[in-house]
C-alpha cells in the first residue's frame, strides 16, 4: 500500500488561529463520477504472530504483533479469537527512545500514517499503533467490525500494549482519535499515574445534534441493547460519503488506504456500542479528573454535509468541534486547547498547512509538558 503524503516538521510552532461558528449547509454535488464499490469479499490482513514481532503485511518499513485477549467473541462471529495488534517501526534506531507513544485510531479506521510515526521520532518517541479488537489488522471474517458494549472493555489491550512498551521505556504518552481519543481519555481517568501525557485528535467527547435528543435516546438504548444488542440503529445516510471523497486518492484526495479497513460505505451502527458511547460521554460530562496533561486538538470549523463540496477538504465533516472544546475542560485540571485553521476531522491527514501547524502545536505542547529526559549521568 502507498501512502502518498510522509509529513514532519522541524519549523518554529506558531498559535493555531481562533474559531468560527458551527455551519451546516446542504452542499452541491459535483459531477465527477464515483468510482466502483469496492469488491464484496474484503481482503483481510495477515494476522500477526503472538509471539514474536513480524513484518507489517500493509506498510513497508513496519512490523506488528497481536496481543492476545481474554474476551471470547461473539457467538454470531464464529471461532475467530479477539486479538489486538501493536505495529511500530522495524528500524531499531527509530525505537532506542525513552519516551514512547501509543496511538489509538477512530471509528471504520486503523493505522496507515508513517508520516505521523515519522513526526513522533523526530519528537523523541517510539512511535506504536494499537489497533482494538475488530479493528484493522485485528479484524477476522465474521467479526463484527468495530464493535463492544463496553469502552471499558479496551483496557486489556491498553494495559498489555503498555506493558510491553514499559519494559524498554520510561515514560508512555497516549494519544488517540475520534472515538479513540474518547477511548484513551477513559482509560487515562482509570490509571492515574501510568501515562506521561495525552494527545487527542478530534475526540468524540460529545454527542452532535441537540442535547435533548441524546436525552430521549440513553432510555431507548437502554432497553434496546438488553434484548437485541448488536442490531442495527437506524440512522439519516448523506448521499455520498463526503469523508472518503475528501480524503482517498481514488477521489483526488491525498491518501491511499484500504476499504477493506477503512470503508468508504457506511458501517452499520450498533445498538450496543451506540449505547457504550453515550455512557463515555456522560462520564466526561461528569470529570475525568485525568492526572496527566491533556492537549485537546481540533479543526476550527465543522461542516455537515449529505453531498460533496470542495470546503470538505479543510473542515472536520464528522464531528461538532465546538461541542467537544466546550466540555473540554471536565476532562482534568491541565488541559490545553488547540484549534487548527484548515483542519480536517483526522487532522493528521488536513491538507497543508493546516497539517504542519498541527505538527507544531503538538510539537511545542510537548516541550512544556512532556520534554525530553535528561542525560543519564556517566
């Protein structure tokens, strides 16, 4: 698989710019034609060994290993066991840091992002990518692709993932995205102590739409999940998904990935994980009092669209970011806020120069509150 854009930065961070108001527009389509469905049998990844690190199957220049889990699946999804994998660089220079990270990816997603490895290296991190259960590289046929009744539930990869990694590290970030970030800002809360800091990317802290419809839905869902809780929840469909048409090179986007992984149709919703995310919400609405400091990373601007415009490209089209700078705050007593002009909603992956400055205000952050060890003493 190619990835067409490996960008790092080296230049003087400068303030992200201020934000502006929440639009949602109808949008226009274009009249490019889309490309074919992707073929019906997905091509699923090589499994990883358990035993021992291997090359990566997707990335040049990386190398993975499952990590093995106690949960059973599903009695629908067959005798696939439920795995993890961590991958990381195989070039040992890239890995004799002290410092290490660990990024967790979003919903319909998994790592494709030497560029992001390549910033963390130069940074002074070990740079590591944990793909959940029934995720990516972890994904099995049969699997329900994405799915848990309980965010909880991910801490038996987190804590195996950072077990490894602490028999050669001394200090571990955690960073995630999306309904990673929420993920990690969950785990954080339950392990005071262990983590050196957060990195968040977009994290779903906070359900979009008016918060009274949240309110009717959690009864609902309640019940729902009890009887039937890998159904289906209906929910309104764009007519395209603008998403992958902003980002995929098939679309004149920058990034080549896999649809198998990451799909470019939508994944259904499940009445179950739904309701698992709306508990994580209500408990960052609570406080996490998160130990660690926090930077909290969005674009400036959120646009909500049922069909193609060219403004995709530079705003987040999935989530509300005023919604989550607005309960940004409950989630520790060090949090930093950092908004990105031109940002897209994986901000790792906004156009430029949206993307370097995204770089730099994770580069700086980390000076003052991660920095580097000093010098062991001869």
């Amino acid at each position: 698989m190619s990835i067409r854009n490996r960008a790092a930065t080296t230049a003087e961070p400068v303030p992200a710019k201020p934000a502006v108001p929440v639009e949602i527009v109808p949008g226009e389509v274009r009249a490019e034609p889309l490309p074919e469905a992707p073929p019906a049998e997905p091509e699923w990844p090589v499994a990883a060994p358990l035993d021992r690190w291997a090359p990566d199957s997707l990335l040049d220049g990386f190398e993975c290993r499952s990590l093995p889990l106690e949960a059973e699946p599903l009695e629908a999804e067959g005798d696939e066991p439920l795995m993890a994998t961590l991958v990381r660089p195989s070039e040992p220079r890239r890995r004799a840091h002290r410092r290490a990270v660990v990024q967790l990816h979003g919903w319909n997603d998994y790592f494709f992002h030497p560029h992001v490895a390549e910033f963390w290296h130069q940074q002074g991190f070990a740079f590591h990518a944990l793909e959940l259960r029934r995720y990516g590289r972890s994904l099995r046929e049969g699997h329900l692709r994405g799915y848990v009744d309980d965010l909880a539930a991910y801490q038996q990869e987190l804590d195996a993932a950072l077990a490894m990694l602490r028999e050669d590290h001394d200090a571990v970030v955690l960073a995630g995205h999306s309904t990673g970030g929420l993920t990690a800002c969950l785990y954080a809360a339950e392990r005071p102590g262990e983590l050196a800091g957060l990195v968040l990317n977009s994290p779903w802290l906070d359900m979009w739409g008016p918060p009274a419809v949240t309110s009717m839905l959690k009864p609902l869902l309640k019940e729902w999940s009890r009887r039937a809780p890998t159904s289906a929840f209906p929910l309104p469909e764009s007519e395209e998904n603008v998403y992958a048409r902003a980002m995929h090179a098939s679309h004149g986007g920058e990034w080549d990935y896999s649809f198998d992984l990451k799909t470019q149709a939508s994944e259904p919703i499940r009445v179950g994980w739904l309701r698992a995310i709306l508990q994580g919400h209500a408990k960052v609405a609570l406080g996490l009092d998160i130990t660690c400091p926090v930077l909290v990373t969005t674009s400036t601007k959120t646009l909500f669209l049922r069909k193609y415009r060219e403004e995709a490209r530079g705003v987040d089209t999935v989530l509300d970011v005023n919604r989550i700078n607005g309960v940004a705050w409950r989630l520790g007593s060090q949090v930093t806020l950092s908004r990105i002009e031109g940002g897209t909603h994986d901000l790792s992956l906004s156009p430029e120069p949206a993307r370097t400055a995204w770089f730099e205000s994770i580069a700086r952050w980390l000076r003052g509150y991660v920095p580097s060890p000093l010098p062991l003493e001869e």
